[in-house]
C-alpha cells in the first residue's frame, strides 16, 4: 500500500471530468468504491465511463485508492493500494510478500479466514445461478490441517530467476518475488530449504513433500540450460524428469491405503484433502460389492483403490487417466486389486459410449477446465444410467457448466458439498452427487437459462 505523500504524487481520485481519460489509463490512481467479489478474486467496481473495474487487494463495501494495473475496451484492472473505508472482514496479511505487485499466489491474505469462505460461497452460488440456472446457497466448510489457514500446501512450484534465486511469480507477470519460503507451504516443504540454496541454470523447480515430512521430492526444470552442481537439500532430486537422487515419489497415506506419486503427477496439496474428498465421494455414491463403477481423470489412483475395495473382488474398477506417468502411479498403487482395470487415454465421448460399459457408479474428477459439454452429454446418454455420479471439482464455474447438462437431462443434485482446500485464495473444491431421472420420468424442457 502506498503512503499519502506517494499517493499525491501520482494523482488524485474525482477531480474534473476532463481527468477522466487520464484515470483510466495504466498506473492511474482512483478512488473507487467496491462491491461484490468476482472470480479471480477481485471486486466489482465501475470507472468514471461505466466501464467495469476488477479491484484486487479489496474487499466488499469498501472505499479505496486504486491504481489501474490494466485496460481493456470492456474493463480495467486496478489494484487497491490504499483503503479509506476497510471492511470489518480486513485482516494485516500474515505473509510479507501478499500485497498490490507483490506475489499473485494469493487472492486474499488480506481477508479474515470466516470472510474468505463467505466469499467463496458467494461465487459459488453466482456461478450455479448464472451457468447452471440453480439457486443453490452452498456453504464453504472449513478443514483441519490448516492452522491459521497457512502451512497446508505439499506441494509448491517456485520460479527460478536468472541468479539462481526461488520466488514466486507476480500477477499477471513473468516477473519474481523472490521469496525463501511460502507461508501456506506445509512445514514439509519448508524445511527442504530450496530457498537457502542457489538454482543456476533451472526456471522451474517444484517441492512435493508428505505432510509428516517422511518424504519429499525436489523436481528441476533447466529447459536447454544445465543445472550448476548438485544442490544438496535433505529431499530426493529429480532432473528434467530423469531422478539424480532417490526418493523420486512421495509417499501418502489416506484412510489406511499407501499412494506413491511421482514427481509431476497430480495430487491433492492440502494434507486433509484426500481422506476427506475420499469419504465424501464414498458417502455419497455408497458403492456396493459386485458393483461397476468407473473413475474418470482417476490420476495415481486416490478414488480407484477405496472404490476397488469396497465393491470387492467380484466387483470391477475402470480408471481413466491420460498421463502415463500417473497410470504408473496407479497400477502400482492398485497393484493387489485385481478387480481395478487402468486405461491410460483422454476421457473422451467415445471411452464413455464404448470403453466403460454401463458403470453403476461414476466419479469423475476433471481438472479445473471441467469435462466439458460433449462429454457430459456421453454420460448421460448411458443405456441404462448409473445410478449415482460423484462430480469432484476445484472451479464452480466448470462444474456449473457441466451440471447444466445432467439437470437439463433430468438428473437431481441431492447433495452439494464445498470445502475450504485453499485457504488465502479464491479456489474452493466441490464435490456434487447426482443421481438419474426415475425411468420413464421426462427431463424438464429448460432450466430458463441462456446457453453459457
Ligand atoms: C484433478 S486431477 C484428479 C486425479 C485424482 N482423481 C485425484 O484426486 O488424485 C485430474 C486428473 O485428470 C487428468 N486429466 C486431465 N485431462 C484429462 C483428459 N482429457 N483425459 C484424461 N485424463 C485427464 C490429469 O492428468 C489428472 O491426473
């Protein structure tokens, strides 16, 4: 935040009309009053034109100075760099490096834990009302293991810059903030120390740690260039993909079943995210011996192998993952379970339509751009239907998509839970539970909606 005498410096807010080009243009200073939270984390707020200003580093219902940081024919962005009227939700950010041109990991280390999960349960509703034509008031659940809301994340990709030096990428920028550690990085990760050591020759470098520290894993990317020396950190060293130093997988634990994942493949950061997203896909699909089920962008295999066990050997799993890297992971976590089948390809219509059977149960968990229309409509043109699918997701904005397809089909969301996974950012993880139109029921002609 900028003090008075630097704010005079740059301009004033209001002043005459004719100023009012100049307060729209990058690096302006205007006094804007903000309203609600839009996603990518910023508010709402309106220039002198009408045209529609993202406030970053501002909260709902408060006055501040913002600098404009971008300018569009339809919006601008701006970052508010000092507040006149604070929220009664504004906190001190407990991280030195959140701030206005600061890192852009977080969206809101300046916003009370309580406000936070608030606002997410604001986009969600927004993003259920405007794509998938459902007033639905959702509320975002808090979850252990982020003390604070800091010191959850096993996983971190820092940025490397020309020095050698770690650091986390600004907004909207190539450019660093050089940092030695991350406060919401797990104690795990922190004490791998990458940011006491010198990087020369990598650009990229991502510390994947279990929470209780018992492995840990530093992936390098140099890209053409080479790594100067062998950084010695207390953590296995992978090069480019290719492991200089062992361990190369971390090790997980959840709910009494051992997951090894490689470097590069995904999994949850948050320490509590697998057991809980386990139980609540468990919960509410209620998977019966000698069922079908099918898991759809089953990555190294979090859902594969509880779903395995609780339908039994005379039961079956298919899985279906595009990287080879993570079917690995899931065979060999999966390796007793002979009832799970694994098929390293795209989830695409035609897998559905002829690759899954006719699957009592589906989870699918895509990745934040969703499954997507076409393959959305694959799955609900399964003769006969399953009987419930688990919709896991981290953007409400692709789930809402998505969901539209399944209710226009005639499907029920009997439950809809959101959980608190990112705490300090605007992500937010859902997890839907759908079942199909009694047989025979017609699906109901449009949910009043446009298309999205
Ligand atoms: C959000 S992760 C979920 C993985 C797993 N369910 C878990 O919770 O650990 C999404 C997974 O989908 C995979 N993926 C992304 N796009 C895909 C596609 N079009 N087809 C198949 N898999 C895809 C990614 O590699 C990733 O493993």
């Amino acid at each position: 935040m900028v003090s008075s005498s630097e704010k005079s410096q740059r301009g004033s807010p209001g002043g005459h009309p004719d100023d009012r080009e100049d307060q729209q243009q990058e690096g302006a200073i205007v006094e804007l009053a903000t309203g609600a939270i839009a996603a990518g984390g910023g508010c709402v707020s309106h220039a002198a034109d009408g045209r529609v200003v993202f406030v970053r580093h501002a909260l709902p219902g408060e006055r501040v100075l913002a600098q404009v940081t971008a300018v569009s024919a339809s919006f601008l962005r701006a970052d508010a760099v000092e507040v006149l009227e604070p929220s009664p939700d504004r906190v001190s950010p407990p991280c030195p490096h959140a701030g206005p041109g600061r890192c852009g990991g977080c969206d809101w280390q300046h916003a009370s834990l309580p406000a936070q999960r608030i606002l997410k349960s604001a986009l969600i509703a927004e993003q259920l009302r405007r794509l998938a034509g459902v007033d639905r008031a959702v509320e975002v659940e808090e979850v252990d293991g982020a003390p604070e809301g800091l010191g959850y994340r096993t996983r971190v990709r820092y940025s490397v810059d020309r020095s050698g030096r770690i650091g986390l990428r600004r907004h909207r920028s190539r450019s660093i903030e050089p940092v030695d550690e991350c406060p919401i990085a797990a104690s795990a990760i922190n004490r791998v120390g990458v940011g006491s050591l010198q990087w020369r020759g990598a650009h990229h470098l991502e510390v994947t740690a279990s929470p209780d520290g018992g492995s840990a894993v530093v992936s390098v990317e140099t890209g053409r260039t080479r790594l100067a020396g062998r950084p010695s950190v207390d953590a296995g060293l992978v090069v480019n993909g290719r492991t200089v130093r062992r361990p190369d997988r971390v090790r997980f634990e959840v709910l009494g079943n051992g997951f090894e994942v490689s470097t590069g493949v995904f999994w949850q950061v948050h320490p509590s995210a697998a057991s809980l997203l386990t139980r609540t896909v468990l919960d509410g699909v209620v998977p019966a011996v000698e069922e079908q089920v099918a898991d759809l962008f089953s990555g190294a295999g979090l859902f594969t192998v509880p779903l395995a066990q609780a339908v039994g050997p005379r039961g079956s799993v298919v899985a279906v993952e595009r990287s080879g890297r993570a079917c690995s992971d899931a065979v060999r976590n999966a390796k007793d379970l002979h009832q799970v089948t694994i098929i390293r390809s795209d989830v695409t219509e035609s897998v559905v339509a002829g690759r899954i059977g006719t699957p009592d149960v589906i989870v699918l968990d895509p990745a934040r751009e969703g499954a997507g229309l076409p393959l959305m409509r694959a799955l609900v043109a399964l003769d006969p239907p399953p009987r419930a699918v688990a919709y896991v997701s981290c953007d409400p904005a692709s789930f809402a998509r998505d969901l539209r397809v399944m209710l226009e089909a005639g499907w029920s969301l009997p439950s809809l839970r959101a959980f608190d996974l990112f705490p300090m950012t605007e992500h937010v993880e859902l997890v839907g539970i759908l079942t199909p139109p009694e047989r025979g029921a017609r699906p109901p002609l449009s949910t009043g909606c446009p298309e999205p």
